[in-house]
C-alpha cells in the first residue's frame, strides 16, 4: 500500500474518531441541559411550598398546641395542601 494510502487512512480514522466524539459530547451537553430544564421551572413552587412549611413550623413553634392553634393549623395546612406537598 504506498505512504499516501495509508496516511489519508490514518486521516479518515481520525475524522471518524472526532466525529464519534463530538457526537459524544454533544449527547452529553443534552442530557444536561434536559435536566436543567426539567427542574428550573419548578423551583418557584419549591420555593412556595418551602416557605408554606417553614410559616407552619414556626405555627407549631410560636402557639404550643392551644385549641385555637389548633384550629389555626388545620386550616392553613388545607390552604397550602399540606397533603399534595407531602406527596411531591
């Protein structure tokens, strides 16, 4: 096989090899952005439910129980749909 050949062999090997590589790459970089985006439009609600939870703690905190926190309690948890955020 003359040099020239086996040097535009080596080119093409190589080629294939950055090609494979980048498509690599690329997959990757798409895998990242996906998850990216799957969770960056839910951080507002997060962000809601953890400021829902941290008002009740603090409900629990501040009122040690009395009936009328009690009641206070019951009824903010059906506001911020304790049991929906439980279940996310």
């Amino acid at each position: 096989m003359p040099s020239s050949a086996i040097i535009n062999w080596e080119d093409q090997i190589q080629k294939e090899k950055m090609f494979s590589l980048g498509k690599l790459v690329a997959g990757i970089a798409e895998e990242l952005n996906n998850a990216i985006n799957f969770n960056h439009p839910n951080l507002p609600h997060a962000q809601r439910y953890i400021t829902d939870l941290i008002k009740l703690i603090d409900l629990y905190e501040k009122n040690h129980l009395n009936i009328d926190t009690e009641i206070e309690i019951k009824i903010f948890t059906k506001l911020i749909d304790l049991n929906f955020i439980k279940s996310e």
